[in-house]
C-alpha cells in the first residue's frame, strides 16, 4: 500500500485522457488494457468498511466482472466532504486474483471520533462513495449507536430491514451471523439464486456476490462501518470446528473462510492461513469505543468441541443429561479452551460497558419443565445449553468481577429474545449478571410461535421472545443506560415494506436487568 496526504486526486477525465493516450500508444500495462471493456461493472458489489479504530478503520471493495488480469492496483481516497474536495489520504492497493480481488485498506493518522467519506477508483472506473467513522480517542465517553443484525437468508425474503437500517444515525453495525447461506434455493423461494449447496470456493464467491448484489444490503454497508462474526452457515448447518458430517469438509470449510475474507471489511490480520487445515481466520477479538463500552467478538464454530450426542445424520437437536452424559462433560468448550482464557482476560474493569457480541442465546432455554428434574430438561445441543459447564464458567467469571454494565447480544434463533442472565437459571430469585438481547433476522423464516409460547413457562428469566416479524435490533449507549429498540419489518416479502418498534427496553449503568421503556 501507497499513501500520500499531498497530492490532489486525478479527475476523471484526465484519467480517461491518460488512459485513450496509452492504448492508441500501444504502451498500456496488461491490466489498463482490461479497462477497454467500459460497460463491465468493475464495483457491482459495492463498499464497506469495518473495525474502526481511533486513528482509521478497514476498507473494502472487490472488483467483479469477467477478464479481470491477475493483479489489479486499486486507488482509494478518504475526505471530509462527500465532494472530495478535502482529501484526507489516499493510497494503493493491489487486488490480487488469488485473494478474490478484493482490497482491504487500511489508513492510518486519521483524526479520532470523526466522520469521513470514501472511495475506490480501478480500470477508468469509480466506485459509489461511502461513509465510515473512525472510533472516539481512547480518553473520550462518546455515545455509540449501534445495531445487531443475524441471519440473511437471500431466497427467503427481501432486505427491507436494510433499507431502513441505512437511514438510522447509526455508528456501528454488528453483524453476528449468518450472511450468506451454503444451502440451495427452495423451491418456493421468493428469489431464487444460482448454484447448488456452497462447497467450493467458486461456489461461495458466486453466493457472496449474489448477496452482495442487493442495493439496499450495499446501502446499508454504505452507511456505516460494520464488525461482524460468524456462525454455521458461512459453512455448514451446524458444524463445529472441523466436524462437517462429510468428507473433505477441512477443504470445504477452508474455502468457506478464505471466501468470508475476502467479501467483508475485515482487516489484513484476519486473512486465513491456507496452510492450517480447514484454514484458519482469528475472527475474535476485543474492540473499544473510547471511555465508554468494550465490544468483545466471540467466535463460536471454529474452535467448539463436537455436539454433544448428535442426531442420527449429525445434526442439532433436543436432548436432555438423562439420555446424553456429554452434557456435563466440563472439558467441553462452546468458544474452546484458548478462547474461554481470552475471554477472562478480556472484560474491562474500567468501563462502564462491556458488550458481548456472541451468536445466540447465552441464557438457558428449556423446552421442558425443569420441575420434573433437571436431568429430563429438554434443551437444544447445538446453542450454549448444550455447553453448560463452559456457560457457568464463563457466569462464574462475571459474578466474581462484578462486572459493571454486561450485555449479552447475539442472534441466530430468527426471533427477538430479551433475557435476564441468571447466577442461577433454576432459582429466579439468584441474581442477575447481565441483561441480554437476540434481534430477530433479516430475512431467514421464524419458528414457531406456538411452540416457543408453550415452554415460555419454563423460563421466567426470559422476558420477551417473539419469532414471527423479521427486523434487527437498535441500541443506544451512553454512560448511563442503553436503550434498545427491537425493530420489526412488517412484510418480509417486499423490500420496501414499512418498520416498526416491537418492544423498547432500557438497561441502567450498573443494574443489570432489562426493564421495559
């Protein structure tokens, strides 16, 4: 990468001047005679950007479209002003065909708490400009707006959620599963979209950029920057670590995460290493806005243990400690070993908030009455509850700091949940550790509602859980309390179908418990 602060930005006709100039010369490089071919998108899935920190943030674009040359250098620009008259950097990445042509820049120098606009220019084409932010200077209590979002099944419904997320004053988009889907379009789908199921890495860069193809999923990364985790589906339903139910899933799941980097705005320290098997991406991590709140990405898939007493073609299901021992197994890990001490190392003591952004429900859920025993419990295998014992653990780590201001956030059950994280889920009256709430999906079908109703009365801790309205959650911090919104499309079939507040919700500093608003 080149950066220069100085020089003004080329216009683009003296860039098409330069350009006609080469090619009548006979004289262009390889990759500007690509640019001949005009009318091919070269940004036709869009920009994003991610992770900001105080001083720059990650960002992304991949170029598209057919005879790209195996190296393409790829100019970006960041200014005050969506005009770009106030240019702030700017420099040179290569997009390389061996990494999906996709750029992942990283300035550098830039001021604290800022708002900035960007660009990519590549081939005599310019992409559409986005805007990012850079985080508050360490020092600075600086509120954050933030939405999570999970779960955006492309062939089950449209991205109404989106539209209207990128018209939020939003500062941060947490995005925590779920993006793509390896699964073939069903039959009924509402849009349906090539391939079969996802295995290679042909195979997955044609279902990132058939999602990527969507404008209002594009507006919404236009808008803001985002931080992201994973969980199944990037690769397989239900996999954990290197356990895919198949044979050569290692090669499968390696493909899926090199194709995972390459489409999001993740930084340069998170390319996967090919030469591990089944690759390997360190996704998780510990990010801080300003003074104010920790934000701690957990990675669940790539480092889990096997399920606990699989189904029959080694899938997720219900069970119970009665029929599955493996429930209490203590040397049994959700986020693995190395992870869980990371975790413990990670909280801040210092801030007044730390958020957890994890993929589901932390809290317990039992589809039984665990009045009858706790060993006949029925719960789901594949969430935390089928890793009690790495649960506790990571309770126990927060009851013994007292922990000010934990949030537990997470997705993946296509419904909103609103829980209070018990010391103890089989006595309501134990203390509250820390408030928690699960957004509902973008656009993957709901379960249920009857069903989730019915074992309700096995879980007091859980305040609210509603799984027929598609939508994302909308949090606002400041040193005193979160407010949360859980935010609800009405018709998940038309993309611009109006939105509305489910339920409001409010979390003070200090009071872990999530109180109605």
């Amino acid at each position: 990468m080149t950066t220069d602060h100085r020089l003004p930005a080329p216009t683009q006709p003296r860039r098409r001047a330069l350009l006609a100039a080469a090619l009548a010369a006979g004289t262009a490089p390889a990759w500007l005679r690509h640019a001949r071919a005009g009318d091919t998108p070269r940004f036709e899935q869009g920009v994003a950007s991610g992770y900001p920190r105080p001083d720059g943030m990650v960002l992304w674009t991949r170029l598209t479209g057919e005879g790209l040359p195996e190296r393409v250098p790829v100019q970006w620009e960041l200014a005050h002003d969506e005009a770009f008259q106030q240019v702030v950097a700017r420099g040179t990445d290569m997009a390389e065909a061996d990494w999906g042509h996709s750029i992942h820049a990283e300035p550098r120098g830039l001021a604290p708490g800022r708002w900035y606009f960007y660009r990519f220019t590549a081939l005599g084409q310019r992409s559409r400009t986005g805007r990012t932010r850079t985080a508050p200077a360490p020092d600075a209590v600086e509120p954050l707006q933030f939405a999570i979002a999970s779960c955006q099944r492309y062939d089950t419904g449209r991205y109404a959620a989106w539209a209207h997320a990128a018209r939020e004053p939003l500062d941060l988009v947490l995005f925590l599963g779920d993006y793509v889907y390896e699964y073939p379009w069903l039959p009924w789908a509402l849009r349906p979209h090539p391939g079969g199921f996802a295995r290679s890495l042909d195979d997955w860069r044609t279902r990132y950029a058939t999602y990527q193809r969507d404008p209002q999923l594009q507006d919404a990364h236009a808008a803001c920057p985002w931080m992201l985790i994973w969980d199944d589906h990037e690769v397989a339903n239900d996999y954990t670590g290197l356990n895919g139910g198949e044979r050569g899933f290692a090669a499968r799941r390696a493909d899926a995460y090199q194709a995972y980097w390459e489409h999001l705005p993740l930084p340069q320290a998170m390319r996967p290493r090919r030469d591990v098997p089944g690759g390997a991406l360190p996704l998780h991590g510990a990010h801080d806005w300003g003074r104010l709140a920790r934000v701690l990405l957990l990675d669940g898939r790539q480092h889990r243990d096997t399920l606990a007493c699989p189904t029959w073609n080694g899938g997720a299901g219900r069970t119970s400690r009665r029929d599955c021992s493996a429930l209490d197994d203590p040397r049994r890990s959700f986020l693995g070993m190395a992870q869980e001490a990371w975790l413990a190392r990670s909280w801040d003591m210092e801030r007044p908030w730390n958020l957890l952004a994890q993929t589901t429900l932390l809290s317990r859920f039992a589809w039984s009455d665990p009045a009858a025993g706790p060993e006949r419990m029925a719960v789901w295998n594949d969430g935390w509850d089928g890793y009690a014992p790495a649960r506790a653990r990571l309770l126990a780590g927060i009851a013994a700091r007292r922990l000010p201001g934990a949030v537990v956030l997470g997705g993946d059950l296509h419904g909103h949940y609103v829980a209070d994280v018990k010391a103890d889920f089989d006595d309501p009256r134990s203390a509250t550790l820390a408030s928690e709430f699960v957004t509902t999906s973008i656009s993957s079908p709901g379960k249920d509602q009857e069903r989730i109703d019915a074992a309700m009365r096995f879980n007091p801790h859980i305040q609210l859980a509603r799984t027929q309205r598609r939508g994302y959650v909308r949090g606002q911090l400041d040193a005193r309390r979160l407010q949360v919104r859980l935010m609800d499309v009405q018709d998940f079939a038309d993309a611009a179908s109006p939105l509305a507040v489910q339920a409001r919700y409010v979390v003070e500093s200090g009071r872990p418990g999530a109180q109605r608003d």
